[in-house]
C-alpha cells in the first residue's frame, strides 16, 4: 500500500494514479495529520510519498523523520517544487524528487523501494 501525502488535490490524485498504474493500492492524505492518522490506523502501508510544503501540524520533512522513528520500515518518497533538499535533510534511505516530476520516474522508485 501507498500513501500519498499531498495538499494540492489534483497533484495528489495525479500521484495516487501514477502509484495504481504500477500496480500498487494507493491512499491518500491532504496533510501530514492526516497521514498519521492513516499509519495509526492501517498496517499495510509499506511507503509514503509526501510533498515538502504542506498546512498543519508538520511538513513533509519533519513528517519522514517522524514515520522513520515511529514506523522504521515504511520507505519515503519526497517531492517539492521549492525546497531544495539534500541527502542530510531527509531520514536514511528516503528519495527526493524535484517538481514537476516524470510519472515513470516516480513510478521506478517505487517498484525499486518496494521489491
């Protein structure tokens, strides 16, 4: 399962396809509350795709290191079209991808994080 996290509707429903399309179940979060919500609820979720800049409690980074503390084998997908990110921002193992992103890249990385 995948959670996408993302404000921005139709980016998300964009990347909720992308994450379908390669053959995963796909659901998704307006905001790092939500998410969490989600991955107490849930435990099949095996990777978050979250956007940086995100309303409520916490943004996309400070999301990532707290799924990487609380749920250690979840893998973590990061976009942004603004930040930019380099390997000591983001928790152990996470990948970062810059908006606009290509589907079959995003794609990739989650068949490559998740085999």
């Amino acid at each position: 399962m995948v959670l996408v996290v993302e404000d921005e509707g139709l980016i998300r429903l964009a990347a909720v396809q992308i994450a379908e399309e390669a053959g995963y179940e796909a659901l998704e979060a307006a905001n790092a509350d939500e998410a969490i919500r989600l991955l107490e609820a849930r435990v099949d979720i095996a990777l978050v795709f979250t956007d940086v800049h995100m309303p409520g409690t916490m943004d996309g980074i400070k999301l990532v290191h707290y799924i990487r503390r609380r749920w250690p084998p979840v893998r973590l997908m990061v976009a942004s079209g603004v930040a930019v990110l380099s390997e000591s921002d983001l928790p152990s193992g996470a990948s970062f991808f810059r908006k606009p992103y290509m589907d079959h890249a995003i794609a990739d990385e989650m068949k490559r994080l998740l085999r």
